[in-house]
C-alpha cells in the first residue's frame, strides 16, 4: 500500500518540491496556492511546467482543482525522449530547464529538449549561466556530456528564443562528492555579452563597464560578444550578460544582468561584475544559483557521506526550507559545521573563514536510477 501524499501549503518551491517527488517517488499535494491573491491558484507557468514534467516522465497522475489552490501529484518513471516545449512569456525558459536537469540523469534514455521562449530576464537563470556555471555542478557528480545551444536568443516581452538542451548520459546512481573543504582561488573570469536587435555596439559598451571593475582583480577576463542578427534575435530588443569566476580545482562562481528600459549598456556590465565579486566574497565553492542543484545532487550519491565547503551567503531561507523537504521525502540529514580554516593560515585568515564558511555535509540515501533498475 502506497503511503499518503506528503502535503505542502503555498506556492513557495513549486518546482523544487515536484522534482523531490518525481525522483524519491512520493506522492505529494500542494494546498493553498495563493488561496488568499486577487487571482488564486497556480500561474500560467507553473501549469506550464506541470505539462512539461508530464511529458518528460510516464505514469504520472496530476490533479488539479476546479479554483487551481490545490494540486496532487503522483509521479511516474522518467522516460526523457526528444521534446519541444513552448514557455509562456511570464517567465524566462531558464525556470523550466533548471529543474529539468535534475531529472534528465536518471531517465530511461538520452532528453533532447528545445524549449521557445525568452531566453534570459533577470529573474530565472540565463541560458548561458546555466551552461557555464550549472553544468560544471553535474560534472563533479560524473555526469557529463551535456550540451546547451542557443538556436535563437528572445528578449522579454516578445520572446522568440529557442534553445536547445541535450543530456545523452543516463547515469545509474551518481557519484558521491569528496570535495576539498579548503577555500579554492579563482584563477580566470570569463563571460558572454549579448544583443538582440538593438546596435552591437551596446554589446561593446557592456563588455568595457564589466572590464571597469573585473580589470582590479588582477585575474584574466576574456569576456565573448554574442550579437543576434536576422531571425536569431527573437522578437524584442535587449541586452545583458552572463559572468563565471572559475577557480583552479574547477569550481566556479556567476552573476548575471539583464538591461532594462532606459538603462546604459555600462550600467549593467557594471552591475553584473560587481555581483559576481560578492559571489566569490561570499567563499565556499558554489554561488547561490548553484547550490540547491549541488545539495540535491549529493543527497542522490551512494550511501557514503558527501563534504562541500560552502559560504555563509548561501544559507537562506529557500535552502533551509530545501533541506527540511529533502529529510521530509528521503529521512536523511544534511550538517552544517562551521569552517575552522587550514592548519597553514595564520589566525587572522582562520577568524575571517570561521565567520563566513561552513561545511556541508550530507549522507547520500543510495538513489538508483529507477527505469535502468527495472532493464
């Protein structure tokens, strides 16, 4: 006999907790969704990303209720195949792969995923953050191989990006993550500068306001000029870029901006170089858009435990609640020991990583990929 659903309340994890549910196998229900908003229920995107959890999976059972406040979910096995999935405009098309890629692995054959839509809006992962600074996360659990290639780029509000995702490594459980807890040294910056249907020169413009403040790192910056002509540039006019601090023990950290009406192509180049220097101020290995990724990835290794250094900037209130839904679904518990640095640093060093550093430590539950099991 199956047990009950988990339950949850509001609309806060959304995707987070459906991918929890599809890899442990827990039926879960979400009440309250926005059961008090002028427009209750669930948005144009979250029933958007619903269809798409459907098509990628078999045997799934989702309900929703006549008001959109409650939804059930019973997940099926991941199958992945070869899918095209139209995003609504409400969101960019980084809110759907993001979750996605945490399924892919441990699916019965290769995703091939072309998703349309914008493809970077400053609310959800760019594309190019997700292929620079996302997929080096799956490498260190030994799955490799992916590729992301931007067809067309779409700005907001038109959209009219396509983009590309393909996963053709299926694991049968990942690796168990043995990482140093000694703090990395970034070694090279790099980035992607890009344009839709506005002048090139905005490109050149963001690339110069970024070099302004990465040039005082010391650090070599290449950053790449990607300017969308023709039928590559989507619908709409726009701009931004995508920055990676990448260390020597292949760790890296990233920030990204996305231009808005109004403002200079310098402004963001700026914005976005300053916010990746407070990723790499706020130590540990991973940034906050790569470390959920990375705590779910280590939960799903053999039964071994897991150690990731990790900065205090990280610990939010979405990765607490993360973890709580991770020891909800699989009983397993994460530990969070305050970094005491290397036995070489002098005290002064040890006093600054004591107060900003923590390691992460986790017990993998032994998750086997499901669909190859049942081969």
């Amino acid at each position: 006999m199956a047990p009950p659903p988990l339950i949850y309340t509001g609309h806060v994890d959304f995707r987070m907790r459906l991918v929890l549910a599809t890899l442990s196998g827990r039926a879960i229900k979400i009440e309250k969704i926005r059961s008090d908003d002028m427009e209750p229920g669930l948005k144009d995107y979250e029933v958007s990303f619903l269809r798409l959890l459907e098509a990628v999976t078999n045997g799934s059972v989702i309900e929703i209720s006549y008001t959109g406040t409650t939804v059930v979910y019973k997940p099926g096995l991941i199958v992945n195949g070869t899918i095209t999935h139209n995003c609504p405009l409400s969101r960019a098309v980084g809110y759907f792969i993001e979750p996605i890629l945490l399924l892919a692995p441990f699916g019965k054959s290769a995703l091939s995923l072309t998703v349309k839509g914008i493809t970077s809006n400053g609310i959800d992962l760019g594309v190019d953050t997700i292929r620079t600074a996302i997929f080096p996360i799956y490498n260190k659990f030994g799955i490799m191989r992916q590729e992301l290639r931007v067809i067309k780029r779409g700005s907001p509000p038109l959209g009219g990006g396509e983009v590309n995702v393909f996963l053709p490594h299926v694991l049968l459980q990942p690796q168990t993550l043995h990482a140093s807890v000694s703090a990395p040294t970034v070694s090279k910056l790099r980035g992607v500068a890009y344009s839709t249907r506005v002048s090139p020169a905005s490109v050149n413009r963001i690339v110069d306001g970024a070099r302004s403040v990465l040039s005082k790192t010391g650090c070599e910056t290449f950053i790449f000029s990607d300017v969308a002509r023709g039928e590559e540039s989507g619908k709409s006019p726009g701009f931004g870029v995508s920055l990676v601090a990448e260390t020597r023990s292949g760790w890296c950290y990233c920030a990204e901006s996305v231009g808005s009406a109004g403002e200079a192509p310098e402004d963001i180049g700026e914005r976005a170089a300053r916010a990746l220097l407070e990723e790499v101020a706020n130590g540990g290995m991973v940034c906050r858009s790569q470390v959920k990724t990375l705590a779910v990835l280590m939960v799903l290794g053999k039964e071994d435990i897991g150690r990731v250094l990790i900065g205090k900037g990280v610990i939010d209130e979405g990765f607490v609640r993360l973890l709580r839904d991770i020891k909800l679904m699989w009983g397993t518990e994460a530990r969070l020991k305050e970094f005491e640095g290397d036995d070489d640093e002098d005290e002064d060093d040890k006093e600054r990583e004591r107060a900003e550093e923590f390691v992460l430590s986790v017990k993998g539950v032994g998750f086997v990929n499901a669909s190859k099991k049942m081969a």
